[in-house]
C-alpha cells in the first residue's frame, strides 16, 4: 500500500522547519513509527480525527512498531519514498477487533499510543478483524510513505 497522504502535522513541521517560522529551529526524529488500524478514514488529516476512527483497545488491540525503514528514489526521478524492510505484526486478537467493522485504513504515528498522526493510506483488502484471527501483518515492502 502507498501512502502519500501526510498529516497536518507533517505539513506544518516541514514548512516550519524549512523556513525558519513559527518557532521550529529543528525537526525532531521521532523515536520510533507505530501502524494503527481504522474502521474509516475522516476528512480531515488531523491527529484527533484519526484516533477517533482507530480500532479501540480491547480484544488485544495495539499499534504495531514499524521497525526499519530503507529510502529510495521512485523510478523515473520525480519522488522519494521509503518502504518497510520487514514485517510488521499486530498483536493476537483476543477479542473482535471494532465490532466485527471492515477495517479500511491505516496511519503511521510517533508514538505507541497518543501520538502525532503521521501518514495515512488504505488497506488494499478492508476486512474485519475477530477472535481466532492470526495475528494481522503488513508483509516487508508492503507499506511505502512518498512525498512527491
């Protein structure tokens, strides 16, 4: 899955730090990126209206770390993007996941829980998530962030 859609937040740091405004003398490197999953994807590309849409804890329900990331430059020139090097597993489902709701979408953030919204996308094949599950897994080089 491609995510090209960057958070507010994203947008707001990157001009900040590139133009020396609002107070942003530097971007901090987060300590690490976590993947949450989402029953919808809001209008808005806000931190809050994306934890409104994430799976709610329970049925053992997490946000999985990322991992590794490797960079590279798209095929022809015009972008940049980074992949997942490995891949990247949610804890065992204990429980329904949202109700039985297809889960469609999902986000990249700096944090565990809480958190800034980083990235967002679809998930190529929305689906519920319940009890008996395995355990959900994004593949290594299925999850790519690009900024054009």
């Amino acid at each position: 899955s491609v995510m090209s859609a960057a958070s507010d937040y994203v947008e707001k740091a990157v001009i900040e730090y590139l133009f020396n405004v609002g107070g942003a003398a530097s971007l901090p490197r987060p300590a690490g990126i976590w993947v949450s999953l989402h029953t919808s994807a809001p209008a808005a590309e806000t931190t809050a209206a994306w934890q409104a849409t994430e799976v709610p804890s329970g049925g053992g329900y997490a946000r999985a770390a990322t991992g590794t990331w490797a960079g590279s430059q798209v095929t022809g020139g015009v972008a940049w993007q980074v992949t997942n090097t490995a891949q990247i597993e949610f804890p065992q489902p204990t429980g329904d996941w949202a109700a039985r709701a297809n889960l469609t979408h999902f986000a990249l953030w700096d944090a565990a829980t809480g958190g800034n919204l980083l990235f967002t996308g679809a998930l190529a094949s929305p689906r519920p998530v319940v009890a008996g599950d395995g355990k959900p897994t994004f593949q290594a080089a299925s999850l790519t962030v690009q900024l054009a």
